[in-house]
C-alpha cells in the first residue's frame, strides 16, 4: 500500500486511466483477430476493410497515448504482411 498522499492520488489515476483505456485495447484485439480469422479463411475481400478498420483504430489507439506508437505500427505491419500474403498466394 502507498504511504503518501501523491502515491495514494496517482494509484486513483491509474485506475481512471485504466478503466477508459481498457475498453479500447480490447476492441484493438477484436478488430485485428476478425481481419486476421478472414485473412485466413481467405475471404479477402472482406479482410481488406477489416485490415483498413484495424489500422485506423490502431491509429487511434496510439494517437491517444493508449498503446505506443511502436506498438500500433509493430501491429499494422505484421496485419499488411499477413495480409499481402495472403492475397499474393491466390
């Protein structure tokens, strides 16, 4: 447990931040494992808009300090990969 006034404040900020953040994060996976499931199962018309969603909630997500730029453009690129390769084989 904290012992001063400004770790008891800032353990009651992170918990704000972690509740309004927390729902976003969670969409992030939903729209990439949906763009991904259609990737895979070769439907690629429908995975290109599910890729664009992904990448612009990635965008989001980063723009607001949610996840790190880093990590947002780690994800996209590894999507667009999976994504070219996909539409390369067929």
């Amino acid at each position: 447990m904290a012992n001063t006034k400004s770790a008891l404040k800032m353990i009651r900020v992170a918990a704000r931040r972690r509740a309004r953040n927390q729902p976003v994060r969670s969409a992030l996976k939903t729209y990439i494992g949906k763009a991904r499931k259609q990737i895979a199962e070769g439907q690629l018309e429908v995975a290109q808009t599910l890729v664009l969603k992904a990448i612009s909630a990635l965008d989001r997500a980063a723009e607001r300090g949610i996840i790190h730029p880093n990590q947002a453009a780690r994800r996209k690129s590894r999507l667009v990969k999976q994504f070219n390769k996909a539409q390369s084989t067929t």
